[in-house]
C-alpha cells in the first residue's frame, strides 16, 4: 500500500470514529405543577365552617355532607357531619375503623393528632401511602356537640406513584380544613 492509500485509510478511520456516541435518554418523572392553593370561607348554614381551595368545586348533600371536587386532579374529598348524642365513642371507633380498612392495601398509615384548643377542635389525620383507594382520612370533633369526618378519594384505580403529586396537594388542602375548621354558634 502506498503512501496515498495510508493517508485516506487514515483520514477515512478518523471520519467513521469521530461520531458522536449514542447515549440513552436518562429516565425522568413526568412534573404536575398545579396552581398556588387560594382559599375562602366556606358558605354554607352548617354546624362548622372552614376555609376551601378556590380551585375545588363544592357540592352540598343533606345534613351538611359536603362533596370537594378537583376536576383538574380527578378527585374529590368527602366531608359528613354528625351532631355528637352520647355516642362520642362510637363515632370515634367508626371513623378509626374507616381509615384502619384501606391497611390491607396500604404501605403505611401514619397517625397525626391534631389540637386546637382555642377553637375547641380535636382530631386526627390519617395519612396513607401505597395503593390503598383513599389516601387520607381525618376526623374534628369539640367532644360534645360537633363530628367532622373526612376521606380523599381519587377517579382512578390506585396506582401511588402516579397520583402522588395530587395526593399531596388535596392532603395539604386537608391540613388546611382541619386548621381553620370552627364549630358555628
């Protein structure tokens, strides 16, 4: 081979090693950004009221049953009220009882008790991770006259990983209830 030869084999090698190296694209999560939580007072001539994310969408049952609805997440939350009749106990094993149904499927149920003595509201958040179909459930009482509970539902079968970011933000709209939740006198 003569000196030609050498030359384009060489120039030919430094063409076909110099492209660029394919890489795979790097897995990602797919971001759900949703809107900054805006809230008001709830309007409704119930025993409580507390303040609600502008973005859900109320829907008023009897007896103050009221029904949260974020179309845009595909969920809602559930709220009942029950006046407390010596029954207390009861009450309190039902909504227990409630949360404690989604263990079979659930990864974790972690307890948070909440206070609020000025405004005479005792409670407790469930929250619950895994694929268990409510992700959260709380109840407020003041022990006497008033029962709150609550459950996060979402429209679609549990797939945690998926519904996460939603779960989230409707727990933070929970914790945002059970803060501002006033018994009416």
């Amino acid at each position: 081979m003569n000196h030609k030869g050498i030359v384009y084999v060489v120039i030919l090698v430094f063409f076909i090693s110099c492209k660029d190296e394919v890489l795979p694209k790097p897995s990602a999560l797919l971001r759900l950004d949703y809107p900054t939580a805006k809230y008001q007072q709830l309007e409704a001539d119930c025993a409580y009221t507390f303040e609600l994310n502008t973005l859900s969408a109320i829907k008023e049952n009897k007896n103050c049953a009221l029904v949260l609805d974020y179309p845009m997440m595909r969920g809602s939350i559930y709220i009942t009220y029950k006046p407390v009749k010596n029954n207390l106990e009861t009450l309190l094993t039902d909504a227990q009882k409630l949360s404690y149904e989604h263990a079979v499927k659930a990864d974790n149920i972690v307890e948070q008790p909440f206070v609020n003595e000025q405004d005479d509201v005792y409670g407790m958040f469930y929250e619950v991770s895994g694929n268990a179909a409510s992700q959260s459930q709380f109840y407020v009482t003041d022990s006497t006259s008033h029962f709150v509970t609550g459950s996060l539902y979402f429209y679609a079968k549990p797939n945690y990983d998926s519904i996460l970011p939603a779960a989230v933000y409707l727990q933070n709209d929970i914790r945002r209830i059970m803060e501002t939740l006033r018994w009416s006198k």
